[in-house]
C-alpha cells in the first residue's frame, strides 16, 4: 500500500503554497499515485467510488501524460488528462439510464496535440478576451501575444490548456473521487508578469457531480481568470437545437466586433440573449447578429459572483439529461461551436458533430476585464489568493 501524505506535505512539493488549503469543504488525505498504471476503489464495503490511471501517451519531449477515469456506481463516468487538464469524455445516463458521452473530445493525446478549439481543457493565464493584448499594472504596460484577430485569446499561443500538469496527489473515498494538479507558470510566460503557482482540484462525487476548485498565487501583480472549456452535448450527437437552456442572468456585456466588451452592461429582455426562462437554442440562435451566427456572449450572472450558486442549466428533451451549472464567479460565456466545419467536427469514435453540434458554458470573471476598471477584480498581488469553484451537474429525472 502507498504511504498516505498529508496535505502539507503533498503541497510542500510546490514549495510555494500555503498550507491548511482545502479540497472542496474540507480538509483531506492525500495519497501519492503511484508511477505506471493504477486502479483503486473505495474500499472492500463500498466499491462503487473507482479511480484508475492509464498511460494517455507520450508529448514530443518524452514526458508522458496520464488518463484518469472516475466510476462513481451511479452511471457517470468522467475521464481527464494532465496535459491541459483536458476532459476527454463524460459518460452520463439518461431517463432510461443509458449512458453516452455528453462532451466533445478525442481518443489519443496525438490528436490534441496536433490542434483543437480548447475541447474540455483548463484556458489561462486569463481566459477568453483581453482587447489588443495589452494591460497596464502600476504603470507598467504589458503585450501578450495576439492570437484572435487584434486580441488576446486564453492565455496565448502555448496557455495552460497546452501544459502537462503535475499530479499532487489523490483521494478516495466511498462518496468521491478527487485528483490534485499543479503547474508553475513562470514570470513572462506568454508576456504576462509574475510567477504563478496552480492547484487545481478534480472532483467525482456520487451526486454525479464534477467539481473543479482552481487556487492560485503569485509573487508580482497579474491578472488571473480561470474556466474549463468543456463542449457539452447532452444527446451526445446532433445540433444542440432542441436542447433548452436557461441562463440565471438578466444583463450581458455588450461587445465591438471582436468580441470585446464595450464596458456596457445591457439588459438581455427583447433580445436573442434572453435566457432568464428556459428555451431551446433554436429560439435565438440564427439571430444573435454574430457571423457566423450563434452565441458567443458572457452573462452578468444575477447573483454578482463570490458565492456558489446555480447559474445555468440546459435540458435534452429527448435523453432527459440536464445539466446544471453552479459557480462563484460573476460570468458565463455561452459560446455554441459557431466555427465548426460543415461537414462536423470529427470527436471521439469518428463521431462527427456539426456547427452548433455543442455549447460550452464557461464559468469567468469578464472579458478583457484587466482593461474595464468597472468590472469585478481581476489582479491579483502578492499575498493574496486566487480562489474559485465550478460544479457541472449531470442528472436524469426517471420518465
């Protein structure tokens, strides 16, 4: 058996994070995952919980990425990488429980690695927009690099959703299954200042819940603004047409045409944005002014963020599969695979998905809030902690 390590002592490795830190609501045993394959349950009175480790592959430097897979005996089975912190498939049950695969994603780490548009990983340093690429902290001006158009987009050419992650640790018990991961961005990485030290926590739980908790701290002044990209399809093939979403927020940020944000927050009454009860994508979708036409919008979330609370959900009629969002932050960016090819993205099985064949709901503080003194924190300094935590929710109400 391997020896069990403290949380101290599983975070002293980084050699730059306070201790007493928690996994979700509280503190935990972790345990180091041993080198090679890896399979565990929760114990010899309650299987259900099972976390297994597989090779994933190997990157051009030789390193090699691992694939985790959490059962949690419910029927939802949640699998993820560390390189990117990737979500590679989510297999929920619908109101017969069957299982699909309700996330967009591929078979091998070589066809990551050869390009995708953030399917399931971790975008950062700053997620989504930062106008021009450009900020000023104390004076100082920063350029990143632009690779959207004139703007900034998740972190760079070479964000956090391309980095191999290092594996803190793990915890098991009869009602969850979490693995830790960390990652030092250095000072100038992607031009952004200060050294960032990541923890960023995946949680399974017999709710048939995937919690993600981020935590970070820096030693110079930066900006921070972490989400996970996971495409959602909750029929697990076809357009998201049918599927019917509704959005806890009655105000947007209006954009320019590079989708940055103006700095207005307009109503979302009488337009396509209209999500504060619940209707199906198809409603609005060809009518949202964006070319090509879809959503791409971040929601002023009604609660104003610092507490968790339910922020989006989307129904599949069909399946009865729903899945419910609940965040600290201030935003959700509903963005619906606009850019798709025609003839679909091929994913996973050959499976080929077509544009607006998913959503993603990404849980952010504002885009190119860095530049918008009247949008919600976002530089952190030294001695302060970058703190938030999303949950995606898969249920499925029996017929």
């Amino acid at each position: 058996m391997q020896p069990e390590l403290t949380r101290r002592e599983a975070l002293a490795g980084l050699g730059m994070l306070a201790a007493g830190w928690r996994l979700g609501a509280a503190s935990v045993t972790l345990r180091p995952l041993p080198a090679g394959a890896f399979n565990a349950t929760a114990g010899p009175t309650n299987s259900a919980m099972t976390l297994d480790k597989a090779s994933f592959g190997r990157l051009p430097d030789g390193s090699e990425a691992d694939l985790f897979t959490v059962r949690n005996g419910r029927g939802l089975t949640v699998k993820f990488t560390n390189y990117g912190l990737i979500v590679t498939e989510v297999w929920a049950p619908d109101r017969k429980g069957q299982p699909a695969n309700v996330v967009l994603g591929f078979d091998t780490l070589d066809r990551y690695l050869k390009g995708h548009p953030f399917f399931g990983a971790i975008a950062g340093r700053v997620a989504n927009r930062i106008g021009k690429g450009t900020f000023t902290i104390d004076g100082k001006t920063y350029q990143l690099a632009v690779n959207n158009g004139p703007n900034h987009l998740h972190g760079g050419n070479v964000g956090f959703d391309k980095k191999l992650w290092k594996v803190e640790g793990y915890e098991l018990t009869p009602t969850q299954a979490s693995v830790q991961f960390s990652y030092l961005s250095p000072d100038g990485e992607e031009g952004y200042p200060g050294n960032l030290k990541l923890l960023v926590t995946y949680t399974v739980n017999q709710d048939n819940e995937l919690r993600i908790d981020y935590r970070a701290t820096t030693d110079r002044a930066t900006p921070i603004n972490l989400t996970n990209h996971s495409y959602f399809n909750l029929a697990g093939k076809g357009a998201i047409d049918p599927q019917v979403a509704q959005i806890f927020a009655s105000k947007y940020t209006v954009t320019d045409d590079g989708l940055i944000p103006t700095g207005e927050l307009a109503p979302v009454k009488g337009t396509a944005l209209d999500f504060t009860s619940p209707k199906p994508f198809s409603a609005g979708i060809q009518s949202t002014g964006l070319k090509p036409p879809g959503y791409d919008h971040n929601f002023v979330l009604d609660s104003g963020g610092g507490r968790r609370t339910l922020a989006a959900r989307v129904t599949d009629p069909a399946s009865g599969r729903v899945l419910e969002v609940e965040t600290d932050q201030p935003g959700i960016q509903l963005y619906t695979a606009n850019h798709f090819p025609a003839d679909g993205y091929e994913c996973n099985g050959g499976l080929k998905f077509p544009p607006h064949g998913a959503f993603c709901l990404e849980t952010q503080n504002f885009p190119d809030a860095i530049n918008k003194p009247k949008f919600p924190k976002a530089v952190w300094r030294p001695g302060e902690t970058y703190e938030t935590t999303t949950t995606f929710r898969f249920l499925a109400p029996s017929a």
